[in-house]
C-alpha cells in the first residue's frame, strides 16, 4: 500500500501543487498511490494529533483503512 500525504499549514494555501508535483513524481518512476492523506495543520500541532501520526501507528500495526 503505498500512501501520498500532503500537509499544508494554513488554510491560504493549497495542496494542489504538492500533488501535482507528487503525481509528476510517481509517473516518471511507475508509482501508483494507492491512497491520499491531505490535511491542514501546524507543523507545532503534536505528531499524534495529525493525520500523519494516526497514518505511522496503523502502518505500524499493519492496518490498512481510510484516514
């Protein structure tokens, strides 16, 4: 399972470039993503309460659902 996640820290911007430039990526080196995690969010906000750390623990225990 591969995951793509984008973090943008105020609602003024956008994660649309950032994933352009990640399906640019994945294109050119045969990378499928399999699911998206976008979120807006603090870079200060404790890992635990974003959508990243939520991602590292399931990846962790090996649990494959939606964030």
């Amino acid at each position: 399972m591969i995951y793509a996640y984008i973090r943008v820290s105020t609602d003024k911007q956008t994660v649309e470039n950032q994933r352009y430039v990640i399906e640019e990526y994945c294109k050119t080196y045969g990378i499928v993503i399999d699911e998206w995690v976008r979120e807006v969010v603090s870079g200060k906000k404790a890992s635990d309460d974003k959508k990243l750390g939520k991602l590292l623990k399931r990846i962790k225990n090996g649990i494959h659902l939606s964030v």
